[in-house]
C-alpha cells in the first residue's frame, strides 16, 4: 500500500516540472510582435474614413494619358485665316484694304512677342522682326506716297510693298500666333506633321486663289452684292445666259 504523500509535495515522477502561468494581457497600446513575413497594413489602415492611396502610375502610363496637341485645331485656324485674301486677289486682283489692316495689327502684335521673347537666338529674333515690320512699312509708305498714278515709280515701291507684306507677312505672322498660342509647338511635333499643317494650308491658299480667278463660273454678281463686296471686274449677271 502506498504511503500518503504530504500536503504540498510534489508528485512522484514529476519532480522539476514547472507549474504553468496564465498569460498576461499586454497594456492597451503596446505593440504586438508581427511574425516573419507577416505584411504589415498601411497607417491608418482599417479605421472608420481612412482612405487607401492608390500606387503612383509608371512612366509608360503617364505618357500614354498624355493629351494629343492640337494640330487640327492649328490647321484649321491657319486655313480660315488665308482662304480669304487668296480668293480677293484671285477675284479682284489685289488684297482688300481692311485685310492688310488686320495682318498690320497682328504683325505688330507678333513682333512685340518676337522682341520679348527670351528662347529664341538673336539672329533669328532680328529675322522675324523684319519679316513682321513690312505690313508697317506698307502702311507709312502708303502716307508718304500721295500718288494713284499707276505707272508711278512710288506708287509701284507702295504695290509692290503690300506685295510683299501679303506674301511674307501673313506667313510669319501665322507662325509667330501659333507659337504665341502653343510655345511648344517645335518641340511636340515632328517634322512630318509641321509640313502637314504646311502643306494643307499651302493647299488651301492655292484652291481659293483659283477659285478667286474662275468666280464667273460658280457665282454671280448677286452673291457680291449681297455680301456686302464690290463687284469683280468679270462676274456674271444673274439673269445671263448659261455658257455653251
């Protein structure tokens, strides 16, 4: 029979094993110890409002949300802008007065921007410059010169001076307006789509002066009258009879 073990001895055969211990909860606040590999949420993560920052683009992303620059839009501009004076001198033989006030009044806008503007190469600004003086040079020669003789030397250097004020001028001006309107616009486009925008607007002037010279066959003098114009030195009568 075994003997009776006392009071508060230990057990036989296991003798040394520790007795366990309740765990102790953590005061509130301590941070717990996060396992190996264990991801670890975002600041701010799961409380009530908090909002989870999206991860930034990649480069290629950001370029291929990039907006397309408006070269329709120069395009079209350019082409509402010379169709006009290419039909008048078609149609009447000379750009009428008010268009080479308005190209003067952008000129000298433009030229300012060329003088103030700190990108370009002095030679260059000076190039401009003189470009963009002849519609002012046609308006003094045209105070100075007080003749309407035709075969007059002054009134040939003020001719030929609107001449090239139209021909340079408009040009020029156009170029200068577009940089005003888009000042990147060598750099964002390729050289493939700069003679686009020429060639179109090259197309245009070409087709409105043709137009301007065979106005007979699609117009009559009606159309100018109502439209406020003179009448061109060869239009058709409404009532003439339809060529043969």
């Amino acid at each position: 029979m075994p003997a009776p073990v006392a009071a508060g001895a230990p057990e036989p055969g296991v003798a040394g094993k520790p007795e366990p211990v309740a765990a102790v909860p953590a005061p509130a606040g301590t941070p717990q110890p996060v396992a190996a590999g264990t991801p670890v949420p975002a600041p701010g993560a799961g409380k009530p409002g908090a909002v989870a920052e999206a991860p930034a683009p990649s480069p290629a992303h950001a370029d291929s949300g990039a907006q397309e620059p408006p070269v329709g839009v120069i395009m079209v501009g350019m082409a509402l802008v010379a169709w006009w004076p290419a039909f008048t001198l078609g149609a009447w033989g000379e750009v009428f007065w008010d268009d080479l006030m308005a190209l003067w009044a952008a000129s000298v806008a433009a030229f300012v921007f060329v003088l103030v503007e700190k990108r370009r190469p002095l030679w260059r600004k000076f190039a401009s410059a003189f470009v963009l003086l002849l519609p002012s040079v046609w308006v003094a020669l045209s105070f100075i010169v007080r003749t309407h003789r035709e075969d007059d030397l002054a009134a040939v250097i003020v001719d030929l001076s609107a001449f090239a004020a139209v021909i340079l001028g408009i040009p020029f001006t156009l170029v200068v307006l577009v940089r005003v309107i888009w000042p990147d616009f060598r750099s964002e486009t390729t050289r493939r789509r700069r003679w686009l925008i020429v060639s179109v607007v090259a197309g245009v002037v070409a087709i409105s002066f043709t137009l301007g010279l065979n106005q007979s066959r699609f117009l009559n003098c009606e159309d100018f009258t109502l439209s406020g114009n003179s009448l061109p030195p060869d239009c058709t009568p409404l009532d003439a009879p339809a060529p043969d």
